[in-house]
C-alpha cells in the first residue's frame, strides 16, 4: 500500500502532495521536510530506494522534479517505479512533455490524474489509455457546463 506520495522541485519546493495514511498537520510537514532533504542530499548514482521511519521510499527524479512514493516495507519497489513511470507518461501526455510550470498551474489536473491512478493507496488503473479517456470526459464535461452556465448568464437559456 501507498502512503503517502511527495512531488518536490530541486529546490525542495513541494509541488504535489497525496496522503493515503491519516497523519497530523506538523507531522505531515516533519515527514515532507526530512524526506526532501535526505533526497536531495543523496547522489544520482545513489540507489533510489531507501528506508525512512517505518516505510520503504521509493522516488525517481525527472527533469527538476522528484516523485517520491512511501510504500510498505513488503511492497515491491520495482513496481512502484513502474507505477511512478506511468503516472509521469500519462501527465506527459496529457500536458504534452510536462514540466514543473504544469504542475503548478494545473495542480488540479494533476491530482485528477493521480485518482486516477491510484485509489486508496493502491494502483486503480493501469491503461493510460483508459485515464487519458477518462479525463478527456472530465474535460469536455466541464466546458459543457461552462458555456452552459455563461448562456443562463446573458439570458439564453
């Protein structure tokens, strides 16, 4: 099971946060700010696998991002890997080559996406076909709904 999942910049912003284990507010902020830093402080030939408290991390850096996943301990990690892999394919589509900028304009879609992947901490889907059809619907359903609500604005319907 995942526990939680951190997108940081290099620079240890936090850019995207999911929590799929209950934990308070400052140690929510505790665990972010040690995790960053003992990521960012690790080499690129370094092993991207490590133990953190009572939990397996595992994390890829791509371009200036890193997607950090806490799993169990008897999770595997090559397939969190995997599994952080397609979550960046499916926003590489979506956004077409994304980049840091993307995600944090588009925030929203990027925890849209990330649902759909991902539900309770466990993988939901793993077509991105599937997820990229999905949130198109998403999509054109709200564009639907916004010229709806612009035509009751000016009286047209």
């Amino acid at each position: 099971m995942i526990h939680f999942i951190l997108l940081f910049s290099r620079q240890g912003k936090l850019r995207l946060q999911k929590w799929y284990k209950a934990h308070d507010g400052t140690e929510k902020k505790k665990i972010v700010r040690e995790l960053t830093s003992t990521i960012l402080a690790r080499k690129p030939k370094m092993s991207n696998f490590l133990e953190f408290r009572d939990v397996q991390v595992v994390y890829k850096r791509y371009a200036s991002l890193f997607f950090c996943f806490a799993i169990d301990k008897t999770d595997n990690e090559l397939g969190t890997l995997e599994m952080i892999h397609r979550y960046v394919e499916v926003l590489d589509k979506y956004f077409g080559s994304v980049c840091e900028l993307d995600i944090i304009f588009n925030f929203e879609k990027a925890y849209f996406i990330l649902d759909e992947l991902i539900l309770g901490g466990e993988m939901q889907e793993t077509s991105k076909k599937a997820v990229l059809n999905q949130i198109e619907c998403a999509d054109k359903y709200q564009e639907e709904e916004i010229v709806e609500l612009a035509l009751k604005d000016i009286g047209l319907i």
